[in-house]
C-alpha cells in the first residue's frame, strides 16, 4: 500500500463519519500493526475538516517550520526506532525542523546497548535471589576478604581497532589492516582476591580447560593463597566465586573444591555484571592493551606481566568491594542487567 491509497482510505472513512481513531484502528487490523499512525490520520482529518480533499502533500516551499511538539513526542514515543526523516514525512516539515523540535523536548537518538544475553524471567529472578541473599549475608557477616576469584582470557595477538580521525578535509583515510578471521591468541587464567593477584598461568597453543586441568590450577592457586594469608586458609575458610563454566562444576572440581575445604559462593548464569574478574580485572586489562600488537607467544605474555605489575593492592581491593554496590544495582533493576 502506498501512501496515495491510504489517503484515499483517510477520506473514504472520513466521509462516513468515523473518527481518526478508528480509522486508524481498522487499517492495522486488515494492513498489520503500524501501518498507519493515529496522529497522521488526525492531522489529515483536520485537512479534510478545513475544506482542503486535495490527497496530495503541500508543495515543499510552503512546509511549516514549527511542528507542535506534542505530536512530535507522541509519535516518537509510538515508534521510539522511526528516523528523523520518516518524521518530517509525517509532519510534513523539513528535517532540520523535525531536529530543532526533537531537542526542544529533550530526545535524541541512542543505539541499544549490548548485553551479555537475553534474561527470561527465571533468570532475572535467579540473580535477585543470588544479589538479594549475599548482599544480606554480607551485611550480617562481612566476608569480601575471604573471596577468591578466577576467570579464562584470551589475550590477542593483535589488539588495534579501527578509529575514525580528524583530518583535512581533502586528506585520503589512512588504511588499516582488515582482522583475520582467526586471530592469534593465547589464553590466561587468573586468581586473585583482595588482598592481591593469588595465581596465573597460560596454556598452550591448542590447550583447552578441562576439569581435571581446571584441579591441577586450583591445587597450585591453593598453595599460593595459604603462603599469602595462611590465617585465611587455616581459620576463616576461603570462599571461591567463579562462573558456571563445565569445568568449573564438574564432579571432580566439586570434590577437589571440598577435599581443600572451599566454599562455593552462588553465581547466576548469564552475569559477568556480577563477576570482579570480568567487570573489573579484564575491563582494566583490555584498556592496558588496546592498540598494542604482539609477534608471539611471549610478547603477549611479557605486556600481561606488565599489566600485573602496574597494578598496586587497592586495584584488587576496589574490585571485590564493588561486589557490594553491584549487588544492590541488580536488585534495584529486578535481575536485570544495569550497566
């Protein structure tokens, strides 16, 4: 359907005395939701009401350059995704007018923003409990300090990214390298806690987690955390917070976890939002790394290590104790994701 043969419907309804409203409701019934917005049908009917039957759009030198901003609010809020053109079609204005307008009422564009996945219900409700119950828990017994947590990185070879530049106006764009498909890359595992890094190591080349390797690391991250807060080990008890990747709940890891006296403490799926090492230590790491390229293995290892000595004990502390705030933000979002 073309806008002409909507018009035609406008004034055929109009003629039989129905108003906008539901003019406009019929047509997305039989021509789909949206087809047609209710505020169009009005600003036509008001044509029709005036004496003008002319179907056509007013000639371009006469379009109007105020619009009221009621309707222009109304008709973004309807479709929040419509363009600035599409609404100076409907207005029948100029799209610099539909702009001036647009931030008179305080809207601009946005695109959506990524999330780690699409919640459905039991899972928003999962993580209110989980937020909920440690956020109580924390209050009641503060525990921050016993906290552990690892996590799995590959770090690339190649860490550059295409950037827009200032240039002169005449002045060709410098090139860049398209990515390969399947870059280089080297994987790291890291354990820390708030007192500091605890353990790293990397595999290597074509080397996967596994849950036995995954008992291998927390044997050697077990002998490194009583070494650096033997109190911790011997008399409060660790807690491990890490996600719920297979090798991190296999029955073997449960039992090496028991066997050293860990506790585990609940984590949701589908919330890095909740994990420090995510949220934090690779946040942190990703920015240190941003433009830099490596030849090899060691290279990426060398500015790994670098970043690791550039980071003092308040970087850690600061980590684990936004837990806290974190905590409090997935309650308030009802299990959502809130940043």
């Amino acid at each position: 359907m073309s806008k002409r043969d909507f018009r035609n419907i406008y004034f055929y309804e109009f003629k039989l005395g129905r108003n906008a409203a539901q003019t406009a409701r019929n047509i997305n019934e039989v021509w789909g939701k949206g087809s047609v917005n209710e505020c169009t049908v009005q600003r036509w009917y008001q044509k029709f009401r005036s004496g003008n039957t002319s179907l056509e759009d007013e000639p371009h030198g006469s379009r109007p350059s105020t619009i009221d901003n009621d309707e222009l609010k109304e008709l973004v809020e309807a479709d929040p995704r419509t363009t600035v053109r599409a609404l100076a079609e409907e207005l029948n204005v100029d799209p610099s007018t539909v702009a001036r307008h647009l931030k008179q009422i305080g809207k601009s564009k946005k695109l959506d923003k990524w999330v780690p996945h699409e919640l459905n219900e039991s899972q928003k409700n999962r993580r209110f409990e989980v937020s909920s119950a440690l956020l109580l828990r924390n209050k009641n017994d503060p525990f921050l300090d016993r906290i552990g947590t690892c996590d799995e990185k590959q770090i690339l070879y190649d860490n550059r990214r295409r950037l827009a530049q200032w240039l002169d106006r005449d002045e060709a764009p410098h090139h860049f390298p398209k990515p390969k498909l399947h870059q280089k890359k080297v994987m790291v595992t890291v354990w820390w806690s708030a007192a500091g890094l605890i353990h790293h190591s990397f595999l290597n080349t074509g080397e996967t987690i596994t849950a036995e390797k995954y008992c291998q690391q927390i044997d050697k991250m077990h002998h490194e955390l009583r070494r650096m807060c033997p109190r911790l080990v011997n008399m409060k008890g660790p807690i491990l917070l890490h996600d719920n990747a297979r090798p991190h709940i296999a029955k073997p890891t449960l039992q090496k976890l028991n066997e050293l006296g860990y506790e585990t403490l609940p984590h949701p799926p589908y919330s890095p939002d909740l994990s420090p090492t995510d949220y934090h230590f690779f946040k942190h790491l990703d920015n240190f790394l941003q433009e830099k390229c490596f030849k090899n293995q060691d290279d990426a290892k060398d500015a790994f290590n670098a970043f690791i000595a550039s980071r003092t004990q308040e970087f850690y502390t600061r980590g684990i104790n936004k837990l806290v705030s974190r905590w409090q933000k997935c309650i308030d979002s009802d299990g959502f994701y809130f940043d």
